[in-house]
C-alpha cells in the first residue's frame, strides 16, 4: 500500500480491498462495494475514480440525478453512459428500481459500472436479483487493525507484517495502539480524530445516524425505542450466547419481530452471529449462536463506555470482540465449539479441509493449554492451535503438533 500525501480533511487510508477492485476493473461486471455508513466506500471509490480517464461520478443523493435515472434512463444513458469507459455511482440503495435499470445499462452499454451502498440488504433485495451473473459484491468494513496500524505507525506495520516473533518494546508498543483500537474502534472518522472527546463525538454522531437514517427507514419505523433498546442489550451480551427471551423482555419485541431486527443489524454490519461448530448434532449442545459487534467503538457507543481497557470489567469481552472483528474482516464465518461436557473453544476457523481452534486468553503469562483445546485436536485431528493474549508470543510443541501464542493483534495477519 502506498501512503497518499493530502491535507487532513483529505487524508485517504489505504485499503485492502482497494487492490482487490482495481483487478476487476478490466473485467466486463459490474462493482459493487456494500458496507456500513462512514467505512470509507465513497473515499475508496472516489480514490480509484481519480486514477481514470473517461470516467464519471454520481451520487444518488443528489435527486435531480437520482430521478433520472429512476424516470428517464435513456436520457441518463445519453448524459452519463455514452461518452464514458467507467461509471461510479455512489449510494446506489436510494435507486428503488436500480436492479432492473442497471441491467438495462450493462447489456446496452460498452462502460464499466461501479457503485456502492450503505445497506447490503438494500442493494440485494433490489438489484442483486436481476443481476445475476453480471456483479462482483465486496464488502467494505470498518479498519483492520492492519489498516488502522498503517495509518498511525508505518514503521511499527512494516515490522508488523515482516516479522513472525515480536520483543516486549515491540508488543508493548503495538498494543498501545491496540489499546486506543478496541476502545474507539476503526471507523475512518474517528481513527482521524485527534482527541478522545473528537472521536467520543463522532462515535455518537454515527450511532444516531445510523438509527435515523438506515433503520428507521429499512425498517419504517415511526421511532428508535425498540431498535435502540436492542442494540444497548446486545451491547452486554457480546460474546454470549444470544438470550431471546431475555431480549424480548427488554425491548417488547415478539420473537418474529425480535429475530427480524437482529436480521436487519446483519445486514447493515453492525452485528454479527457466530454459529455452533458441531458434526455430530447429538453431542455438541447448543444451538443458539454468540453474538458480536462488528465494530468496538459502535459498541462502547451504545453501552456508553470509553473507559480506558485497562481499568474495564469488561476487558476481555472487548478482545474476543476484537477478534471476531478481524476474522470478519477477512471474510471468515463465524463458529465456536461448546460441548455436554463443557469443553468449550471461542472460535473456529475451518479453511479448505483444515479447521483450526482460537482461544482468547486476555492476560495469560504461561504457556498453557486448556482440557478443550486437546479435546477438539483430538477430535478433529488439528495440528494447530493458536491461543491470543496481550503479551506472549512463543511456540510450544504438544502430542498433537503446535499451539501457537500470539499477541492479540496478530489476528490481524492470520489466515
């Protein structure tokens, strides 16, 4: 990633998936980046519409253009199709027929296509349908930690992404980092921040945006009560097993209702579920998932907590929660392991045919494995295991092969 040299109010951080999409650029389907309000999609689209020649950039807050391309799209396709080779459109969701008018364009048109939306389940319902088989979709998330680190250190993240053993200067000065990460979490806007009361602000300003403008819509809800009562109870739930009926009790919801608006924070990246690993149905016990926020500092938000994490009670939810982040970030889908016996591991990655086990293990000094991580090695003959803490970092060989300690934040380069 090269660092872009721009005022403040500019500053781009460079992303992953941005080398990602330039490699489809040459390719005929369209482009699709989704993820939640203020990632950075319109920053990242716009810093690859910039390196383009014959290119245009719309945006579908702007109405004038929004109704032309809803009423009247062969004179949107004469004003903003046929003299171009790429087309941007931002906030595509606004489009209520976009699916069908995108289509239109694609199979008429010699130009390629590339748009983002705020809301997957918008731009799904109404377009991915009649778009099959002419559409990429990238998700676009809040900052890795590798993004974030790249951004506030770049020394620190070429020593990040070189070495596989850190020294403690080393470890202490990543988790330093670390430390202001899960606290305010990665959402552009606030890493941008300079102070902790700029980036208290701007966590606010995004959580009330958030309600305001893409739940109440999605949902056509006349208030933000119960919606906003959900999402502070699962804000103490993080890393738990989702407990509905507790939950309906909070917000009054029924449980079709309840299991509706869960869906709705899936959808619009604020939550994610994480599911029982099991192959065996009569033996592994629950099948309630866990559930985790996809973004620290949304989640300290609604809890209404910045404390420091060296003086929180809720310090270790705050990791596994960091670490179910990153794993989503990469794609990976979300498992655990809990047995009748209760052996029980915090996640599970399974990657082609090989599944490996993740422990989180906040303040561990020694080299130790627990009873569940020899059970599932031995179940599932896995040669290794990786157990995260905030300071080790060593190997140890066991009877099953090796159990990898790493430091929280290398979850980041995993997998």
């Amino acid at each position: 990633m090269k660092k872009t040299e721009l005022k403040q109010k500019d500053i781009y951080i460079p992303r992953e998936l941005e080398q990602k999409i330039r490699k489809y650029l040459n390719k005929r389907e369209i482009v699709a980046v989704v993820g939640p309000r203020q990632c950075g999609k319109t920053t990242l689209i716009k810093h690859i519409f910039k390196d383009l020649s014959k290119a245009i950039f719309l945006d579908f807050e702007d109405r004038k253009v929004l109704a032309l391309f809803d009423n009247d799209i062969e004179s949107f396709v004469e004003l903003y199709v046929k003299n171009y080779d790429y087309l941007f459109i931002d906030e595509f969701q606004y489009s209520k027929e976009g699916g069908t008018r995108l289509k239109y364009i694609f199979d008429n048109n010699k130009i390629k296509i590339i748009i983002s939306g705020s809301s997957v389940s918008e731009i799904s319902i109404q377009s991915i349908k009649y778009l099959v088989g002419r559409i990429f979709i990238f998700n676009l998330y809040t900052l890795s930690f590798s993004e974030f680190l790249y951004y506030k250190d770049e020394g620190l993240y070429n020593i990040f992404n070189k070495n596989e053993e850190f020294s403690p200067e080393i470890i202490n000065s990543m988790n330093r980092l670390y430390n202001e990460f899960i606290v305010y979490g990665s959402y552009p806007r606030v890493v941008l921040s300079k102070t902790k009361e700029e980036k208290e602000i701007v966590l606010q300003n995004i959580y009330n945006t958030y309600l305001l403008k893409e739940i109440k819509e999605i949902l056509g809800l006349k208030d933000d009560y119960k919606i906003s009562k959900l999402i502070e109870a699962l804000s103490l739930q993080i890393g738990g097993l989702v407990n509905y009926n507790e939950l309906c009790s909070i917000t009054n919801l029924n449980y079709n209702e309840l299991l509706s608006y869960i869906n709705i924070l899936k959808k619009t990246f604020i939550i994610e579920l994480s599911k029982p690993f099991y192959t065996n149905k009569r033996v592994e016990l629950s099948k309630n998932p866990r559930i985790f926020f996809i973004d620290n500092g949304f989640r300290n938000t609604s809890a209404r907590n910045f404390q420091d994490i060296n003086y929180r009670s809720d310090r270790g939810l705050l990791n596994e929660n960091f670490v179910s982040s990153e794993l989503i970030k990469k794609e990976v889908e979300l498992n655990f392991w809990r047995t009748k016996s209760k052996a029980e591991i915090d996640f599970i990655v399974k990657i082609g045919d090989e599944v490996y086990p993740i422990e989180v293990k906040s303040g561990l000094k020694e080299m130790k494995l627990g009873k569940s991580l020899y059970s599932f090695a031995e179940k599932y003959k896995t040669k290794k295991v990786f157990i995260l803490s905030e300071n080790l970092d060593a190997v140890k060989r066991t009877d099953f092969g090796k159990a990898i300690f790493k430091p929280l934040f290398f979850i980041s380069r995993l997998f």
